[in-house]
C-alpha cells in the first residue's frame, strides 16, 4: 500500500484527499470565526449556503501541531532528526521558541532577525538583493534547516526585499454545506455580588467582569461537514530535490493529514468532530491514504537516509540565542499606526 501511495503522489500533481465529519455528539458545531465578521458564511451560486468551519491557516497550524513534543517546542520524539530552528531568547524576556511553532517559521523575527543565523541563511541560498533567486538551491537549504517551512509555505518579509516567498505544499480546510443557525446563551454569575460592586483590593483586574455577565452564543447544524486537502505534488517535484527528500516531505505531508484526521479534530469547546466513513482519495482514484502508523514506519528510514545523505543540518536543532528588548513608546505607537492602516 505504502508504495503504491508513494508511487502516485511522485507521478501526480496532485493528491487531493476528502473526508466527511460529523459531530461527535449531537448535531451543533461552532465554527471558526473572525474580527469583525464571526463565522465565515457564504452561500454557493445554486444558493446553498455555506460555512467555513475551519480556515487554510488554522488547519495548517493543527496540523503542524501533531508532529509537536510534549514540551510544545520541540519535534516529538518518533520523528526526532527532521530538523528545526530554536531560538533562546535573553534580555527582555527568557522565553524559549521554535521554527516548528512560529507563526511565520523561519521569518519570525525571533529567528531571522538573529543576524549571524540571517547571513548564514542568505550565504547558503545565494540570495542578494537585485539578483535572481535560484529557487532549487532556496529550497534546499529550507529543507536543510526545517522541511516543515516547505509544506506549510514561507514568506521571508523580513529578509531583505522580501521576494523569498514559497507557497504551500499542503493546504488543508474544512467547510458545511447547508447550514442553519442554533442562536443559545448564558450567564457567568457571581456568587458573592451579583451587582459587581465588591472588588479586589490592589489588582490590575479591569472593571467589568465582576457582577452577572450575561452571554449569546451562536452555533450551527448542517447536512454535511467536510475536510479537504490538497498536496501539491507538482510543485515539489520542481524543488528538484534528491529523491529522499521529495520522498521525505511527501510522507511527511500524508502523515500530518491522516493524523490530524485520526487525532486531532477536537477543534474548539463545541466543535469537536469525528471521521465519518472512509477518508477518499479523490485524486488520482482508486487508492487508499495510509494510515499515520503505517506512514511513521517509512518516515523513519526517510528521516535516516536523509540524515546519512548530509541534507539536514548537523545538528539537526540549529540552536540560536537572541538578544531582545522591550518597545520603546515610539515603536509601540507606529506599531499602533501600522495595524491601523
């Protein structure tokens, strides 16, 4: 099975991958939702109308979130050698962070911005400002320092002129079709004072949430909840990486997606869904996606051979101490102006 699935994802396109959820009790879900706008509703040209359950950029973080170690830093154990960037930070602050969960990956400013690591990175790619971007050679070294930077995309705003940008190998989201809206509520009361007027002496605590809160909550029952993905099996295949490490990002791609669908659909307090039925490969037809057990298994050796090929960092962590400070009230207030515009 493992080979036929390697097999078509190498020769393909694309391996476009569906499965139907449903709640795993009773019928409402809560969705996703946005500043400003809530839950992300459409409706179809036929009419149908739509809900966006989960987006392209959270499914992404879920499922950068099943290869993730207890500590919520580091790369879990069984997949221990795929490489990644953790920065130790000093100064104003002795947080400890990694490419694996920065929002931005490699582009944080926790990790970018420390410039012996920059310089490092843009050496190695051949990346200067007013000349071509050799995209084979910037995908190598992405794949030398964290793989992950590939499948989930890269956009290097803060290096240099910014045109490093990679899009995604793996997208994933989750939409319902005909849906209707269940309107609900509630109360946080307060035992003590209901009328709020007793507070704690000497506390940062706002004003506010003291007395009873009153509280509306809006969720939502559909004919159908589905998860879809796409790998971009094309695109990979332009990296022009050596056939280990295709082999690896693909394995690693079908073992974040089969995981998440196996582990990780407890999405929110009232969104908590299940697989229900076969997850379908619909592209190409007439196979089976494997499943994460199964997956690991190969992962592992790809993981070695990689390794023994010299194409990941040596060590694989890429450790890094960066200096930070607290914004002066000049940067707190163009930051301000800037999210304002």
């Amino acid at each position: 099975m493992m080979e036929k699935w390697l097999e078509e994802c190498k020769n393909g396109n694309r391996m476009l991958i569906e499965a139907d959820l449903t709640p795993m009790m009773g019928d409402r879900f809560q969705p996703t939702g946005f500043a400003d706008i809530g839950a992300a509703l459409y409706e179809r040209p036929d009419g149908t109308r739509m809900l966006l359950v989960e987006s392209a950029q959270s499914v992404a973080n879920r499922m950068e979130k099943v290869i993730i170690g207890t500590n919520g830093i580091d790369i879990s154990t069984e997949l221990d050698g795929i490489p990644y960037v953790r920065s130790k930070m000093t100064g104003a602050t002795d947080a400890v962070t990694s490419s694996l969960i920065e929002p931005h990956r490699l582009n944080s400013p926790f990790i970018i911005g420390e410039k012996n690591f920059e310089k490092s990175l843009k050496g190695e790619m051949g990346y200067k400002t007013g000349a071509n971007v050799n995209w084979g050679k910037v995908a190598g070294v992405l794949f030398k320092y964290d793989p992950n930077s590939l499948i989930h995309g890269i956009f290097f705003s803060n290096l240099d002129d910014g045109r490093v940008r990679l899009p995604r190998l793996l997208t994933g989201f989750i939409e319902a079709e005909g849906v209707r809206e269940v309107y609900s509520g509630g109360v946080k009361n307060n035992s003590i004072d209901p009328s709020g007027k007793i507070r704690v002496a000497d506390s940062s605590i706002k004003s506010g949430v003291y007395s009873n809160i009153p509280y509306h909550r809006v969720e939502f029952v559909s004919k159908r909840i589905k998860a879809f993905f796409n790998l971009d099996t094309g695109m990979l295949r332009s990296y022009a990486l050596p056939e280990v490490g295709t082999e690896l990002l693909l394995l690693l791609s079908t073992y974040k997606v089969a995981k998440f669908l196996e582990d990780d659909l407890r999405l929110r307090t009232m969104c908590d869904l299940r697989v229900d039925g076969p997850v379908r490969v619909v592209k190409p037809a007439g196979i089976e996606i494997p499943t994460s057990k199964d997956v690991l298994i190969r992962l592992q050796g790809a993981i070695k051979a990689c390794e023994e090929q010299g194409l990941f960092a040596r060590p694989s962590v890429t450790d890094l101490v960066v200096a930070t400070k607290a914004a002066s009230k000049e940067e707190e207030a163009n930051d301000e102006q800037g999210e304002g515009q």
